[in-house]
C-alpha cells in the first residue's frame, strides 16, 4: 500500500498595506498635536519661535525616517510579529518618561 504524502509549503502572507492620503493626513495631524506643547514650552521659555520651528521640522522629518528604515530593515524582521505589542509598549514607555520628567 502506498501512501501519497503531501507536501506542504509554507508561504509568508503579507498583509501590508498603502497608507492613502486620508490615513496620511490624519496621521501626519495626530502626530503635530505634540508641536502644541512645544510651542508653549517655547513661548513660556522665551525661546526663539523660529529657531524651535525649525529645529523641530529637521529633526521631525530625519528621526520619521530613521524610524521607518528601522521599522522596514533592521527591526521589522525581528519583531515583525509582535509589531502591535512593541508599538504599544513604547508608547506606554515614552508616556511614563514623559510623565516622571514631568514632576
């Protein structure tokens, strides 16, 4: 008697998807939220408003795209799996350093 056995392959299933210019823009407006409070830290610190405008807009933009090179070489292959619970804990992580630096 002779068995056929099959074979099974094991395919990656990439659920990826395009960010659209809606998700984009109302990213993009989430994410400024953060320039609020910077711009009364700077105004209460009597800083220079343009110095900090572009400052923050350099910075903004190199650490976005080191983030998503990170996210898309290095990081991705690693944790690709666990991505929704390494981004959860390190929200909660730069909640907790901003609220005790804070105090």
């Amino acid at each position: 008697m002779v068995i056929a056995s099959r074979t099974i392959k094991k395919t990656r299933h990439d659920d990826t998807k395009e960010l659209g210019i809606k998700a984009a823009v109302g990213l993009g407006i989430l994410l400024s939220i953060n320039n609020i409070g910077v711009g009364i830290l700077g105004s209460v610190s009597r800083l220079n408003i343009n110095l900090i405008t572009i400052l923050t807009f350099i910075t903004s933009i190199l650490l976005t795209y080191l983030g998503n090179h990170l996210g898309n070489n290095v990081i991705g292959k690693w944790l690709g799996k666990y991505n929704d619970l390494v981004s959860g804990l390190l929200l909660v992580i730069l909640g907790l350093l901003s609220f005790f630096y804070a105090l």
